[in-house]
C-alpha cells in the first residue's frame, strides 16, 4: 500500500486486511510517516476500528523493495508518477488512484463492471515485468457507472453533468483546508477536464492495442460541497435513440459485468439501481449501499434541453476510489493476468 496514512490509503488498509485473497505485507507513505508505528502515523478517520495488527506496523519509505506483487497506490499524483513506474520496472502490478497514467495510452483506465476488456492493454506497456493499471478519477467512476446502461440501451449523444463532490474527496490535506462551513467552492482545479477525457475513454472501444474514445459530447462543472463522503452528480443526457423511463430504468437495474460474473469478492450485486423516492439519492442514505460499491440513480425526468435528467451518488473513496481499486485488482486475478502462487 502507496499512500496508506492519507484517505484513500485508509479505506484500501481496511478493505484490504478483510480481504480473502490479499495479505496486507508493506504500508508506505511520505518521509514524515516513514519509520513510525501505523497507528501512530495515520489520523484514521474511518468508523470501523484500526486492526491492532495493521497500527503495529511500521510505515515504510516509498521504494521499489516493497517486495510485493500487487502494489495498490493511493499516492498525489505530483509524487506518483516515477514511484508507479519504478514499482512496475521492479515487477509488481500497481493498481493506482493517482491521476498521473489514466491517459497512457497503454494503461488501462478501469471500471471493472464497463471496460474489462481494456485491460488487454497491459500487453502494451513496457514499464517493465509488472503493469500499471489505473482507477478512474472518482466523480468519472460514478458518472460512468450511470451512463453506461444508457449507452448500452440508446446510445449516448451530449452529456450535461454538474457535480456537488464531498468534502473527502480533496484527500486529508486538502480537505482540512477548505472553507465548506455555510458555503459551497465552484471550483476543483482539473476536475471538470478529467471527467471529460476519463468518461469518453473507458467509454471508448478497445481492439486490443488502443482506445478509440466514446464520440459524446460531454460539459461538466463540478463544486465543492460540505459533505464528508459521496459525490452528486446532476445530469442530463441526449441518446442516440428515443427510450422511455421505464427503459432507463429497467438498463439501470440489471446493470451488470465481468465482476458479477465471477463473483468476485469486491463486486456489489448492483453496480447501479434506481431508488424512485422523491428525495433520493442523498449522501447519508446511499452512499454506503453495496458496501459503497452502487451508484443509485433517481429523480429521472425529462429535459426541456436535452432528452432526460437524473440524479446519481457514488461513494467517492470506496467506488471512486479504494473499492474500485480492489475490485480492479480482483478481476486482473480472476483473468489469470497477475501471477500468484
Ligand atoms: P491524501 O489523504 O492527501 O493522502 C495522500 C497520501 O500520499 C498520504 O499517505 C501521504 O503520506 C502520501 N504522500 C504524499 N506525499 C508523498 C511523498 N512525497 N512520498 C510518499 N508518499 C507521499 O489523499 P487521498 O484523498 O487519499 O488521495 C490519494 C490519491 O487518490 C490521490 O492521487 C487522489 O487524487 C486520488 N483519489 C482520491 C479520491 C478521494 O475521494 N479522496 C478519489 C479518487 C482518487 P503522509 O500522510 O505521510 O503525508
């Protein structure tokens, strides 16, 4: 584990120590934690308790010595760039939340129940014996999650999102330093960019060698709001093809992929699912459905703009984040692609 005392790290520590198939071996972070016991490092923010296990551990310098070969990465992104690809160089297959390799062209960006077939990409890359494969930035995950049954049913044509992203969502540095209190930030520096290249690649088509993006038009404007977790996104879409509510509906309830196929540990029974109150999704209700995992979608409407508009929540450091990681992992497992005893 990359970047274990930070948010992200936290919720992987803990997804990871309960987990079947991983042993948690080597926890990392920045030279002011390295060499301090785990639980005296980290500030654990999470409601389940610290394993005793896991604090007695001592935080280790990032380097590619780890000795592991499934690196999970939960690193700045300013930082995790050159350690990603020394850690791959060395043999290890990196499963990162950091923005710096989504766009390689030979790097998977993967959301495991949309794009499995992308990880053929990995073929491609010459880091080294081991991989890199990438987590989409947090609010694309959900985006993606409720975009794609639509896509599958009418074909998607323009896309317009605005965001209210959760406090938690800018890390335990940033996060600690915003004014949220009676306010909102409409800004969150090279979100709305991410979101628009991100959403049309892992929507893209993949032969084996590269991706071909998704042609949708996709405007995005993302605030900062002062909820501690779960990212609302408000959208409108233009299909392809004309499709009733009841359509819409029905693609998001039995949205499913290759991580429900294969049972695998991480996979929510329901990727995405349709809440119909008058008042869903909202952040402290759903976000923590499926284990964080579902992105609920509600309030579908028509638009006088465009075709339809809804409502969708992800959790953004379990599905965004340290659960799509996992699950990531698990498929590239399940898939015969990383080597295990
Ligand atoms: P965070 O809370 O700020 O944690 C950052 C982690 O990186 C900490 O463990 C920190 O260690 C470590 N670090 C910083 N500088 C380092 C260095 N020079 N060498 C080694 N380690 C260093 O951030 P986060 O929210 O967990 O996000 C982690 C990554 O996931 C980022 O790339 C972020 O963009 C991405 N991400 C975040 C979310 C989210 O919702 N938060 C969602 C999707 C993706 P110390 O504690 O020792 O400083």
């Amino acid at each position: 584990m990359l970047g274990a005392t930070g948010l992200v790290g936290q919720r992987l520590v803990s997804l990871i120590e309960a987990h079947p198939w991983f042993e948690l071996t080597a926890l990392a972070a920045s030279p002011a934690s390295s060499g301090r016991a785990y639980g005296e490092a980290v500030r654990w923010c999470l409601t389940e308790s610290l394993p005793a296990r896991v604090a007695a551990l001592e935080v280790e310098a990032v380097s590619p010595e780890l000795g592991a070969r499934v690196v999970f990465s939960a690193l700045d992104a300013e930082v995790a760039g050159p350690i990603e690809r020394g850690l791959a160089a060395a043999g290890a297959w990196v499963f990162s939340n950091a923005a710096s390799h989504r766009m390689h062209p030979a790097v998977p960006l993967l959301l495991g129940e949309v794009n499995a077939d992308h990880l053929a990409l990995v073929e491609r890359q010459d880091f080294g014996p081991g991989a890199i494969v990438s987590n989409p930035n947090c609010t694309t995950a959900g985006l993606v999650l409720a975009l794609a049954p639509l896509a599958e049913v009418a074909g998607l044509r323009r896309v317009q999102l605005v965001t209210l992203q959760a406090r938690s969502g800018a890390g335990q540095a940033g996060g600690g330093g915003l004014r949220l209190s009676d306010n909102l930030l409409p800004h969150i520096a090279g979100e709305e960019e991410k979101i628009e290249c991100e959403t049309a690649r892992i929507l893209g088509d993949c032969d084996g060698e590269r991706v071909r993006p998704h042609a949708l038009a996709l405007s995005a404007t993302c605030n900062r709001v002062a909820v501690p977790d779960g990212h609302t996104l408000c959208v409108s879409v233009e299909l392809e093809r004309p499709a009733s509510a009841a359509e819409l509906i029905e693609a998001w309830d039995g949205f499913s992929g290759e991580p429900q196929a294969l049972g695998l540990p991480t996979a929510p029974r329901h990727p995405t699912r349709y809440d119909a109150a008058d008042d869903a999704p909202q952040p402290a209700l759903h976000a923590e459905l499926d284990g964080g995992m579902r992105t609920t979608v509600g309030r579908l409407r028509p638009c006088a703009v465009l075709d339809w508009k809804f409502t969708a929540l992800t959790h953004n450091t379990l599905r965004g984040a340290a659960g799509g990681a996992l699950l990531g992992a698990e498929l590239a497992v399940a898939r015969g692609l990383v080597p295990v005893d």
